[in-house]
C-alpha cells in the first residue's frame, strides 16, 4: 500500500527557505520529531500544525495536501 501524504510541511519549509532544525527549536521538539512530520511517518496535532503555520506565515490549508477530488 502506498504512503498517503496528509501534510506539506517539507514543502513548505523549503518555499520559506527553513529547516527542520529551525522548526524543532522553536517548537521545542526534537528534530527527529520533525523530520517524522516532514516524511508524513506521523502526523503534528492541529495546535503543532498552527503554531507552524504561524513560523513560517502562511494560511494552515497551505501545509495540508488538497482534497479536492475534482482535480
């Protein structure tokens, strides 16, 4: 079965020219944590999922895969 992916933040880091470093240190979690994110091994809670949309100042529907079934 094929690794869905629920969440751009790896993306999105890269757009804002961030690292998964700098997301764990503010955060305050490791970066190990962060890189699970990034591979969508795991899933942030929504609370993580705004605090990082707000680091890297972009609408929290941006970090998220699209479910637009039409396209």
């Amino acid at each position: 079965m094929n690794k869905i992916n629920y969440n751009r933040i790896k993306s999105v880091l890269a757009e804002k020219n961030k690292t998964n470093k700098d997301l764990a240190k503010l955060l305050d979690r490791t970066e190990s944590s962060v890189s699970r994110w990034c591979t969508n091994d795991i899933q942030p809670s929504v609370e993580i999922l705004y605090e990082i949309s707000k680091f890297l100042k972009v609408d929290i529907r941006e970090l998220l895969t699209s479910t637009n079934w039409d396209k």
